[in-house]
C-alpha cells in the first residue's frame, strides 16, 4: 500500500484525523491546538470535542474558525469526548491527542510513513514529560504479552481507522486508564505497533493531571481494566 508521494517538497498523503477532547483546559487548549496546527503533514483535519467545559474553553476554541472542527457535547467524560471526536472524523488515520499536551511539528511526517504496513494499527513514540517533571520514556515493547502487564504505548499514539473500528472504541466509563484498554482491544485483534524512538508527543504533569491523580488507584484500575477482558490469561502476570 502507497502511503505518500513527493511532489517538489510537498507530500500528497492520506487524511489524518487529530482529535482532541476538551474539558476546562482553557489554560492549555491554545498550546494543544497550535502544536496540532503546526504540522509539517498538511492533510490533516482537527476536531476539537467540548466536553461541557465551563470556563473560558469553548470562546478560546472558537476563535480558530474554520481552522478546526469544533463539536459541542454536554460532560461525559474523556473516553466519550474522543469516541465523538472519532465518530466525526474522516481521516484513515486518528491521532487522539489530550487538551494539556502537545506533539512536536514532525509527528505525523514522521509516523504515518510506518503506516504502509497493512499489518500496523498503532504507531507509538516515545514520550517527554514537562511541567512539574521532565522525565523522557521510552516507549518499551509492543506485544500483548507487555501490553498485559502495564501499559506502555502512549495515550497520543497514531491509530488506523479500521483498527479503532474493529473494536468497542474508548470505554465510556471515567477509569483514567481508556488508552490502555483500547490498546488491548487492537492487540487482541491482531494489529501490530510500529515505533518512532524520538520523543514526539510531549505530556504535561501537573498537579491535577490524571496520571498523578491514578497512582493512588493504580490496583483498582487494572482490576477494572482486566475485567473488560475476562478471555486474557491474567493469572500468569
């Protein structure tokens, strides 16, 4: 399958689709949109999911026009906002990217090349943490197996879109660890990963972050997440 062309310096390339669901993030919405903007891979579309915000979100986000795909929903969690993002895409591709983070400009140039294996249904990278912490992680195995034992590929990670659609989507329920789960259900189905070990997407640790909110939960949540897969041998890990 070809994947891109070059004409000149431009590359003619499938459509991808980030999505980016948003609640109260008015403080870092721009920076997530702006970095999603800014790619160097031009066929793109962005969707931006209001998640009921009730701060300054939703007037910030409307100053981008029809730069962005703009869809207003009352509060329902993050896993809903990005299965709504998802369901008004168009692009082969989908790249969820959270409110508070952002991706460096070469992200997609750099992952949707590894895409022209029909057998990849996720393209990770590694990851660089900033604000209260500055730790870079590695992106570390890709198998079932791994993914089993702790989730290692990130939350903003390249998806095909049939992948996604072979799957129950992002679970609905507000559990904090949606990505993994979703990453199980791709595995399970066969998909492979392929990986870009450069730190492209950048995630930003704060003092009410989700994962520094989840660690204190950590068990309950992988008992919750397990739960989704009762067919898994568990037990082994």
């Amino acid at each position: 399958m070809k994947i891109l062309k070059k004409i000149g310096d431009l590359m003619f390339v499938e459509k991808v689709s980030i999505v980016i669901p948003c609640y109260n993030m008015a403080s870092y919405i721009n920076q997530a949109v702006d970095s999603a903007l800014a790619q160097t891979y031009f066929n793109i579309e962005v969707i931006v999911v209001n998640d009921g915000s009730t701060d300054a979100s939703l007037f910030i986000l409307q100053q981008y026009g029809s730069r962005i795909v703009l869809v207003n929903q009352k509060n329902q969690g993050l896993g809903t906002a990005r299965n709504r993002g998802i369901a008004e895409s168009k692009g082969r591709f989908i790249l969820p990217l959270d409110a508070d983070d952002w991706i460096s400009p070469d992200y997609l140039a750099k992952t949707v090349p590894l895409m022209a294996d029909p057998q990849v249904g996720v393209v990770a990278t590694d990851m660089q943490y900033f604000g209260l912490r500055q730790d870079l992680i590695k992106t570390l195995g890709f198998t079932l197996a791994i993914e089993m034992r702790s989730n290692q590929i990130p939350a903003c990670s390249l998806i095909r879109s049939t992948a996604y659609a072979q799957t129950p989507g992002y679970v609905q329920e507000r559990i904090t660890y949606e990505d993994w789960n979703l990453w199980i259900d791709i595995l399970k189905l066969g998909w492979k990963v392929a990986y870009v070990p450069e730190p492209l997407f950048h995630y930003r640790i704060r003092e009410a972050s989700m994962i520094s909110t989840s660690h204190g939960q950590e068990n309950d949540l992988i008992r919750k997440v397990r739960s989704f897969h009762p067919e898994l041998n568990w037990g082994s890990l």
